[in-house]
C-alpha cells in the first residue's frame, strides 16, 4: 500500500470516529420525518450509480453492494439514527421526484445542484463537479498555456461535441479561439480530436479526466494543480437532495456532512485514483 492510500485511509478513519457532538439526533418531536425514519426502522434512500461517490457492485465478486462517499456518508446517517437503509432503485428521470412523492427519505444519487432543482429539493452538499482542458502535452500551443485563460486565442483550436453540456461553456469562455464541433461516439470527450491534432485542447468533466490521462499517456491538463482535481471551471456543488420544508433535518444532515467531510473528499480521491 502507498503511503498516500495509508494517509487517505487514516483519514477516513479519523473522521468517522470523531463523536457526534453537535452533530446528535434532534430529540423526538422536532423532526416528523426523523421521527418516522426510527420508528419505521428504515432509512429509504433513492440510488443510481454515479462514480465516483456512488458505486454500485454488479460483478460475482463478494462485497457491498454500493460504496463511496455517498454511501458513507448515508451509512453515517443511518448509524446515528439506529436504523437499516433500504435502497430504492431509481432513473434519472426519476431521482429527484421520489422526494415529493415520499416514496424515499433521501435521494444519494448524487445530485448536481441547479437552480432548477433549488426551487424543489434541498441540497445537502459535499463535493462538486467541474471541467478541465486537456490537450497533447507536446503541442506548444496547450503546453505552452499556463492558465485556461491562455486558450483563448485565434490560433488554439477548440474541440466539443455538439450537444453537449460544454458546449454553450466552450463559446462563451473562449470567444476569440476557433470551435471544432464533433458528433459523440460515446466516449467522454473529444480525445481523438486532440490525439489526432485536429484541435489543441478540448473539455472533459475533471472525475473522467483521471482514467483518461492513466490510459493515454503524452496528456496535458489545465488547471495544472491537482491534476486538475481542484478546477472551478463550470463549478457545480454535487450532495444528496431532502424534500422542501424540512428544516431540522436540513440543518442535521449538513452538520453530519460536515463532521466527515474529510473522509467523504478522502474516499472521492482514492476511487477516482483507482478509476
């Protein structure tokens, strides 16, 4: 074991052993929802596998069936609480009305937060997603940019596939480089463009950006830092999402985030690493 898996793992230990504290059950009366959770015995939670903070494990192989910092941190909530979780299968269509519907207490799929959603759910948020540009690591013209901000110039050539949630990003960020929309193949982003220098740099959600530098050697990214991991380019916060008006349980699901954010971000970086 590396000595940076032993540090992820000692830190997911020491957060998940840190005392409730603050972080105890609101007492019986506060909460109708907590009230019914513990007495009905079950915590309902809608699932989706979404790495890397939610796993689900559809091999022969023996293990839990779900895993990640989704998972962890409903297993929390569910050890406070004195209760078993019970996972509700869910779509994409149909993760975020199950809340409304009761049909589930917390949808864990992990939920980018949107306006949109805001006006329905309450968030309870502990990662995010962004983009990063990733371009040949020996084309001057990406290696050469120390910032995303120095893409932006008539002589870079930008790839996106069209119809893509980059795509209305890519034109308004880089308003003076040159567009080259592709049709998507399936893949995550528009490597082959870039490998075949057709175009200089192209986006790429910073979670997939990791599995592709591992397999495709000779790749550049940017924000450099991090190998990305840390960019705010097209930022949005990723939780788990409560139906509206529930604000004592609002407040004590972000109080038990908080209280292992350590060992959720730990458990994020050691899956997208082993991607």
């Amino acid at each position: 074991m590396t000595l940076k898996r032993l540090l992820q793992t000692a830190t997911i230990l020491l957060a998940i052993t840190t005392p409730a504290l603050a972080q105890d059950v609101p007492a019986p009366g506060t909460s109708p929802r907590i009230d019914a959770i513990r007495k009905s015995g079950v915590l309902r939670v809608a699932v989706l596998a979404n790495p890397p903070w939610l796993l689900q494990n559809t091999s022969s192989t023996p293990g839990a069936e779900w895993s990640g910092p989704a998972w962890m941190l409903t297993a929390e909530i569910a050890k406070r609480l004195g209760v078993k979780i019970e996972p509700v299968l869910v779509s994409h269509e149909t993760k975020v009305p199950v809340l409304a519907s009761n049909q589930v207490d917390l949808s864990i799929t992990p939920l980018a937060q949107t306006p949109e959603r805001d006006r329905v759910i309450d968030f309870v948020l502990y990662s995010n997603t962004s983009v990063c540009m990733f371009g040949r690591a020996d084309n001057p013209r990406f290696s050469g940019a120390d910032s995303i901000d120095a893409l932006n110039k008539p002589d870079v050539t930008i790839a996106f596939f069209v119809g893509s949630a980059e795509e209305n990003w890519v034109k308004q960020r880089f308003p003076l480089a040159k567009m080259r929309g592709v049709t998507n193949s399936g893949a995550v982003a528009p490597l082959e463009e870039v490998m075949a220098k057709r175009a200089d740099a192209a986006p790429i959600n910073r979670i997939p950006y990791v599995a592709m530098a591992r397999k495709v050697k000779g790749l550049a990214a940017l924000p450099k830092a991090n190998n990305c991991q840390d960019s705010t380019e097209k930022a949005q916060p990723v939780g788990l999402g409560i139906d509206k008006n529930q604000p004592v349980l609002l407040d004590w699901l972000r109080a038990v985030t908080k209280s292992i954010q350590p060992a959720l971000s730990a458990d994020e970086q050691r899956i997208a690493g082993d991607s």
